[in-house]
C-alpha cells in the first residue's frame, strides 16, 4: 500500500499530476489535475459514478464499491489521457473523531530552542486513544510562551514556561482498512488520506476566514460533517451520519413513491422552506410498484416541503448541539459556510441562518482551476479540497498508514517531524 509511513510527503512538481478519489455515499468522484506554478493545480480530468456499497461514508459492500471507484477513476484518466498510481482519498466514514490535548514544560529563563519543542510534544503523552482507532492528522495548531497563546514558532524566543496544542483526528481502524483494501483491489496506492470536513474546508474557505474562526458545514448522501477553523487551522471536526439521502428516502416513503422519482422530484421540486404558491402547484406522483399501468397521485408542491423542511431542520439542529457541546462554536464566532449536494436545495441557507443563528454563506470550490461548471458546484468541494491538501502541505505531524494509535508510534513520529522541520 502506498502510504507513506512517516516520510516527508512527496510534494508534486511542476508539469506531474495528482488524483483525487472522494468516495461518498451517493457518489464516487475522481479528479485528475496537473500542478501549476506555486501550488496552483488545473483540473485535466474528472471522473464520477452513482455510488453502490457505501452507507453513511463506510463501505458496506466491498465488490461493489470496487466497480464504482473502479469506473470513476477510469472515466477520468481518459478524460486527462493520463494513468494514475496514486491517490488521496478522503474518510467521512469510522466516525472521524477529533482530540485536543496541551503539554507545557518549564525553559528557565532561556532562550527556546528545538529540545525545548521536542520536550513539549513530547510530555503530551497522557493522550489515550483506543486500539481500534487510527491516526488520521496530527496537526500542532499553536504553542504557548508563558501562558501566551497563538504563537506560531516559539524558537528564539525568551520564555520560563512553553506550551503546544496540537489537534489530533482519529477514525475506526476497522472502517479504514476497508477503504484501504477497496482502493488497493483497483490497483491504486492511497498517498495520503484526509478527513473529509478538512477538505471541505480547504476547498470552500477564504484565508481571512480561517483566520478569524468559520465553521465549515459540507451536506453529503450520507454525512453532515462539520470543520471548525481559527488562527489559520483546523481545530475541530465532526461527523453526524445524516444528510441528503436520507431527505430522499423520506419523501419516498411519504408519498409512497420509488426512491429514483423522490430523488427527481426534490431536486425539480423542493425546497427548505414554505411559500405561499405551494398550495397551488400540483406535483404528479408515480406510485411505487404501478408505474408500469402508468398511475399517479397529485400531490401539492406544500406537501413535499412538509416532508423535507423537518429532516433538514433535524440536520441543523444535531450540528447546532455539536458544535455547542464542543466549546468550539465560540471560536467560530458567527459564521458558517455551507456546501456539499445536499445543501443546494432553495432555502437550505435561510434554514440554516434561522436554527444556527449564525451569518450563513453557501461555499463552492473556489481555489481550483479547471473545473467544469457541471462539476463546480458545492458537490464536488471534498475532491477539490483533496487537490489542494495535496500541493499546500499545511502543518501536519507526519502520519503512518498501518499502525493504530500508540504512544510510542505517535510519539516517535511526531520527533521525526521536528527533526525534518524545526
């Protein structure tokens, strides 16, 4: 497998390629992009399939999620004329879960040097992370010289007491290995992987907003995950196993249709909200298991917003209590970005400002060249957030592939990164 073990990630030159694979719970996206001049990336190809053997981001039917990613990664290598070997891949499945954790150790009056560092990362070991998890990123988001916090590289600098944050994510080792195994069986080598609402994140966000503190909301199939950013890093995440499909699946029990036409019907039909016109606009329904004899209900356009407002109110409300049940709300202050499929029915943003009480703005990928508008739409932010991880390295502690979280492996690696970086 193609992970890289601790290395320094290969950072993409000039004129090479890099892939992307988003596998969702509704669809599997491949993007192929050529790397540009500082970082920028184009997009050269771009591949995507209905999803099959996904539910709620994690795999359920190896075979099938095979053929799916095997299809999408295909389409777009012939849609670049190029041949792929490796991938990121993102995980919004195994319950991405986030850690913060804070170690300080006395520098008596001297100046801050790189053992001081190493000492401080290293005294942050009362970290216990259960054996069925895996480490995804370890991002040290900031260090502290006596008590001042937010301080970006603490060497030089005269101190008694240093301290380091850093954000650790983890996911079930079960959950990924599947993805692991799924993406090896199409003859790909995974060169990293990212946790979706990072992604996201990076795809959808302007540096002033990371920064100043924004929460990122990407609506997926199956997912709703959620991003926190501030001074520049991500320092919370969260995943709720709800989203767009599930809107799907309640209109077709609703009005007793099948799910292909649910799906049609909220997109040409639906919306978030109530307007006064609904009464009067009538909906045909096909009935599920008659459509051969051709029969359907008529239904008033108010109905199918009387189905879909209260799971999308649902959704809001789950990610409102996550956020404030973490502490981390505050630091996002009173903006939201919203992006992702299941977010672009008319109304989701207003919705959203009502139950968050919060500024909301609708987030599309914007930092990336070379998408078709088709594929430029808050759908396609995961993927095209996996482009920019790619080529923008943010600080990360270098993360191993196959091993669960120990203190002894964390720990190990997170010296080989202040070797190779301070």
């Amino acid at each position: 497998m193609g992970f890289n073990g601790g290395k320094k990630p290969k950072r993409p030159t000039r004129g090479g390629f890099v892939a992307a694979l988003d596998v969702g719970s509704t669809k599997v996206c491949c993007l192929i992009a050529r790397v540009e001049d500082a970082g920028a990336v184009r997009v050269v190809g771009v591949g995507h399939q209905l999803a099959a053997g996904v539910r709620a981001g994690t795999i359920i039917d190896m075979e099938a999620a095979e053929t799916s990613i095997g299809a999408a990664v295909h389409a777009a290598e012939q849609m670049a004329g190029e041949t792929i070997h490796d991938v990121l891949v993102n995980i919004s499945g195994g319950y991405p879960t986030s850690h913060a954790f804070n170690a300080e150790v006395s520098v008596p009056g001297q100046e801050v040097t790189d053992s001081d560092v190493r000492r401080a990362l290293a005294h942050a070991r009362a970290l216990q992370v259960g054996a069925d998890q895996q480490l995804i990123h370890a991002i040290p988001v900031g260090f502290a010289v006596d008590g001042n916090r937010g301080i970006r590289d603490p060497r030089g600098m005269y101190a008694d007491r240093l301290g380091v944050q850093v954000h650790v994510i983890t996911a079930s080792a079960g959950a990924m290995r599947n993805l692991q195994t799924c993406v090896a069986r199409c003859h790909l080598d995974i060169e990293s992987m990212v946790v979706s609402p990072y992604a996201s994140g990076l795809a959808c966000l302007v540096e002033d907003e990371m920064e100043l503190g924004v929460a990122c909301i990407d609506m997926g199939g199956g997912t709703t995950t959620i991003s926190v950013f501030f001074e520049g890093q991500m320092v919370w995440t969260d995943c709720i196993p709800v989203g767009g499909s599930h809107v799907t699946n309640d209109i077709a029990r609703g009005l007793t249709t099948a799910v292909v036409h649910a799906e049609r019907m909220k997109t040409l039909y639906g919306s978030a909200m109530a307007s006064a016109a609904d009464e009067r606009e009538m909906i045909d329904v096909p009935q599920v298991g008659e459509e051969e004899r051709g029969q359907t209900n008529q239904v008033p356009k108010s109905l199918l917003v009387r189905i879909i407002q209260p799971r999308l109110e649902e959704i809001f409300e789950l990610v409102r209590s996550r956020l404030e049940q973490s502490g981390f709300g505050k630091l996002a202050g009173r903006r939201v970005v919203l992006t992702g499929g299941a977010s672009q029915l008319p109304g989701t943003r207003e919705l959203a400002q009502l139950i968050l009480d919060k500024q909301v703005r609708m987030g599309r990928p914007t930092r990336i060249a070379g998408l078709p508008e088709a594929n430029g739409g808050p759908a396609f932010s995961t993927a095209a957030g996996l482009l920019i991880h790619s080529v923008r390295h943010p600080t990360e502690l270098p993360v191993a592939g196959h091993e669960a979280v120990s203190a002894s492996g964390l720990w190990g690696r997170v010296g080989l990164w202040l070797r190779e970086n301070l």
